[in-house]
C-alpha cells in the first residue's frame, strides 16, 4: 500500500510538474504573441472572406476589434490596455503617433509585396519615407445626389450645396473636419488652415448651409440616400460606392475648386507582440488579389495599383472614385493640428449642428 502510495505521489507530482510547464508554455506563448494575431480597425472595413483566407494560409487565430474614431483609436492605444499587433489610422493620426512614439519603425524589407504599391501613394507627408506606415485605403470626400431630385451635371462644385433648391434636402456626415473643411475649400481656404478669421468665416458660411441640412448624421447617411430620403448626401467616396451600388439613381461628385484627399495606413503599435504575424498581414493584404477583394467589398480604392487590373472596368475607370494623378494634385491631405486647434474645429462645428437643428 505504501509503495503503491508513493507511486501515485509520483505520477501526481509529474502531472503538477507537467502541467505547470504547461502553463508557463502558454502564458510565455501569449506573452510573445504566439499564433494570435489582434487586429485593431475601422467597423465593416474588410472583407471577411479574407480574414479566414488569411487564418487558413498561415495558422494565425485573428482576433479582430474595431473602432469608430482615430482618437478613439488613439485612446485605447495610448492606454495600452490591449496588444494590439496592428491597426489603421488616417494620414494625420500617423503623425500623432508616431510623435506619441506609440509606433514600431516598419521593417519594409518584411513586406516584399509592398512593390505593388502605387507610387503617387507613397512617400506622402504624413510619413514622407513610410518609415511608420504603408497605405491600407484612400478615398476623397465629396458629393452624392439622387438624379431623380437633381438634374445631372448641375453640381459641380461645394457652393452649388447654398442654393435654394435644396432647402431641407441635404444630409451631412458627422465629422468636424471634413465639414468645416468643405466650408473652407468652398472659400479656397487651406483645409488645414489654423487663421481664426478664416476659420470664423467657414463657420458664417456653414450657419448659411443651415436651411438646406436635413440632417448631420454618421452610418445611417447610406440608408437614408439609398431610399431616396434626401436629394443630396456630403460623405466620403467608399460610403458613396456602396451607396451607388445599392441605388442607380444615386451619383458621385468630387466638386470643385479643391476636396480632401485621405490615406488609412497599416501600422504595427509599439507594444505590439506578434511581429511576424503583422508582416504576414501586411504583406498578404497587399497581394494584388486580395487588394482587389478587399476593394471590391469595401468600397474604397486600393492603392496597389497592381490590382486594378483585377476590378471591373467601369470601376477603375470612374474618375470620381479613381482620380487622375493631375486631380489627385488638386486635392489636400489632412494634417496633424495641434491639440487646441483641433478643439477649435471641434467647437465651431457644434455650434453649426445646435444651429442647424
């Protein structure tokens, strides 16, 4: 009995032993990232599909989360509560994190597929060597309108929104800098600018659009255009492709003199863990037909130029989704404001919404 004691003693021992190897296997495993890949977006900004294609490729388990704001992103990033592994924030947030130093430098030489990369997308000013980022999606802000309410070819440029014709009839997205940026492009005004005057002025011009505003809302601005509640929708261009391909009523305006030009951008956070897992995203996501997958379900453009050829011709075509390197030209990227700047946009825009209620 005894020895029979002391053999189940020694088998228990060797499981406890076993076990907490086991365990300090795991958490070590964790710890580094092991095959856990945490990916940080924007909601509904990537195709599924790919994600699994991705899993099965390399063996990867993607736990994927998403935010609705770059400084949400921000937020939660600087807090650090989560490893994230890598996210996608727009032009300006690139620079604010990478001056917060929450950015890993890029080790381009991990993401040979980068080469399929466009090089009017490249080396931009936000990350002039792309030291920190490589570009995910870009996209411009501009018109959308019903022709069954607005004669085709009548908008053309940010001020025909002042017209009369249009009282109670346009939806705005929600978002200071785009809509004070419009006002401020519609009166050739840097979209970036920090002059008072001007900025004061943008927002006479916006208390001005008042009448017309039937609503400044964020998602349900796709609906609301898809059922022909408004003549009239000011949101970005991947938003307005869903839109037209929901509705073949619904048109697409990039209007004159000037509009903004954004980049979303991998980037692999400082506290990231799983650093071949990132490079393996990038690289796969960069592939020019899974670009061209991701395009076509999202809605956005790719900036691998290389899988344009894999999208319907009337697509690449479409000068309001894919722009002329002379139009790209005329059009400005955001950039980074500093922090009091930002609350100013923040404000006047507002004061615009408690007025145009």
């Amino acid at each position: 009995m005894k020895r029979l004691m002391i053999a189940v003693g020694a088998i228990l021992l060797a499981c406890l032993t076993l076990w907490g190897a086991s365990l300090k296997l795991t958490e070590s495993s964790v710890a580094s990232g092991g095959k856990r890949l945490i990916i940080y977006n924007w909601g509904d900004y990537i195709d599924p599909a790919l994600i699994k294609k991705f899993e099965k490729k390399t063996g990867y388990q993607v736990i994927y989360q998403t935010f609705d704001s770059n400084e949400a992103m921000y937020t939660k990033i600087n807090q650090g509560g989560t490893a994230y592994d890598l996210t996608i924030p727009s032009d300006y947030m690139v620079t604010k994190m990478r001056r917060g130093k929450l950015l890993r430098p890029l080790a381009l030489q991990r993401i040979p597929n980068r080469k399929y990369l466009g090089h009017d997308f490249l080396h931009k000013s936000f990350d002039v060597k792309n030291a920190y980022s490589l570009p995910y999606f870009w996209g411009t802000l501009g018109i959308v309108y019903n022709d069954r309410l607005v004669k085709p070819g009548s908008i053309k440029t940010w001020d025909d929104l002042w017209q009369r014709r249009f009282r109670h009839n346009i939806l705005l997205v929600d978002s200071a800098r785009d809509m004070i940026g419009m006002s401020l492009a519609s009166m050739h005004y840097s979209m970036n600018t920090t002059n008072a005057l001007q900025l004061h002025l943008a927002k006479a011009k916006l208390d001005q659009l008042g009448p017309n505003i039937k609503a400044i809302i964020s998602d349900e601005l796709k609906m609301y255009m898809i059922q022909n509640e408004a003549a009239v929708g000011v949101t970005w261009s991947g938003e307005a492709a869903e839109m037209l391909s929901n509705n073949r009523h619904l048109h697409y305006v990039l209007p004159k003199p000037y509009s903004n030009l954004w980049f979303d951008n991998f980037v692999i956070p400082k506290t990231a863990k799983n650093l071949a897992g990132a490079y393996a995203f990038i690289n796969f996501m960069l592939n020019p037909k899974n670009a061209a997958q991701n395009a076509a379900y999202v809605g956005y453009a790719s900036p691998v130029q290389a899988a344009w050829q894999h999208l319907p011709q009337a697509v690449r075509r479409d000068r309001s989704f894919y722009p002329t390197q002379k139009m790209v030209k005329k059009l400005m990227v955001f950039k980074d404001l500093p922090p009091k700047m930002v609350q100013k946009y923040n404000d006047l825009f507002l004061e615009f919404k408690m007025y145009a209620r």
